[in-house]
C-alpha cells in the first residue's frame, strides 16, 4: 500500500514536470536560439537549462524568468570555453572574434526585423525590460508593444538560407546597428534608449526625448 501511494506521488511529481516544461518551454526555446543564433544550438541550450533548473529547484518554483536566467548563464559559459580554446589556438584572434560573435547577432535583428520591432526585441529580451516600460519610452501602449514583439518573435523562428547580412538599407539600420552594439557592449540600455526619439523611423512613437525608464531587471541578457 506505502509503495503504491509512493509510485502515486512520484507520477504526480513527473505529470507537474511535464506540465511546467510545456507552458514554457516555446518562449524559452525561442530566447535560447537568439542567444545562440542556430536551431541545434539553442534547442540544446534550453535543453540543458531545464536539466540545470530541476538540479537545482523545485517544479514549483520553476518559471519562465529562472529558466532564461539560468540559459544565458548556460550560454556564457560556452562562449567563455570557446573564447578560451580560441585563446589557446589563437590568441591574436580572440577579440576579433568576440565582437564577429555580438556583431552577427545585432546584424541578425536588423535584417530580419523592422527597425521598430529590433528595438523593442532588445529592450524586451535583452535587457528585460517589461513591456509597460517599453510602452512609456516608444509613447505608444502596451498593446502595441506586445503586438511587435509577437511578429518578431514569429519572423525569427523563420530560418532562411543564405541570408546576407553584409550591407544595410539605409542610414538609419547603420546607426540603429552601431548603438545596438554598443549598448549591448556597455550592458548599458541607456544608450539606445536615449537615442530612441532620434530615430526618423520611430519619430511617431517618440516624439520628444526619453529618458531611461528605471527598470529592476536591466541586466544584460543577450549573448555579448
């Protein structure tokens, strides 16, 4: 009977695993292969997070927020052993291909999105921004916001072959790519974000300067 009632709970215990891994498990996947910029990559990089997460935590305390910390945490230490094999490989190579790394990723969002959706992108997944705080420094409303970031999610689960990044359409990408690698770089949103009403493409949404919206959770979270 005591065994039966342990082999009861501990279907009950794996049932509440499965359930917590299938709320979350499309918007983590979706944050683990923008960190990573590859299917295989970021599908066993959100892999791994979850095996680290139920290490660690119980079910109950395992949420969306944990697991995306804990795969960034995951994703930095693959690219510090990286950076490290390339050190003893190559050392005069190892900063140059640290900023290729963050350059391709910047340059990904640029060409993939609209200027306005990579904007929110960033703020929203990379530096955690909640999208009321997004709302109130584009002037435009939450609805808004979450619609954006809806259609950008969508167009970078879309992967396309042969994909040119090596040019910008106009003026404006350029610049819009230069602050986003710097403000990733600083780990400083305050960089784009000052920069925003500038923006001839965002003009309608900021239409006076901002100023940084103070946010809790500003930590970097895109791949550096």
């Amino acid at each position: 009977m005591k065994q039966g009632k342990v082999q009861a709970e501990s279907r009950d215990f794996l049932e509440q695993k499965e359930r917590c891994i299938a709320d979350i498990y499309p918007s983590l996947q979706r944050y683990s292969r923008f960190l990573a910029q590859s299917s295989w990559d970021g599908d066993d990089l959100a892999h791994e997070a979850i095996i680290r997460a139920y290490k660690s935590y119980s079910p109950e305390n395992i949420n969306q927020a944990l697991l995306k910390k804990i795969a960034y945490n995951c994703w930095m230490d693959t690219l510090r052993n990286r950076k490290r094999e390339q050190l003893e490989e190559s050392p005069e190579s190892e900063m140059k291909n640290y900023s290729t790394d963050r350059g391709e990723a910047i340059s990904h969002l640029i060409n993939r999105l609209t200027l306005k959706q990579a904007v929110i992108f960033t703020l929203k997944e990379g530096f955690r921004y909640k999208t009321k705080e997004i709302a109130d420094i584009l002037q435009t409303t939450e609805f808004a916001v979450k619609s954006s970031l809806n259609r950008a999610r969508k167009q970078l689960q879309h992967s396309v072959e042969d994909e040119t990044e090596d040019s910008f359409a106009n003026d404006e990408e350029e610049k819009l790519f230069h602050l986003l690698q710097q403000s990733v770089a600083a780990e400083d949103p305050s960089i784009l974000v000052k920069t925003i009403p500038f923006l001839r493409s965002l003009e309608s949404q900021a239409k006076k300067p901002v100023l940084p919206v103070p946010s809790p959770s500003n930590t970097l979270c895109m791949a550096a």
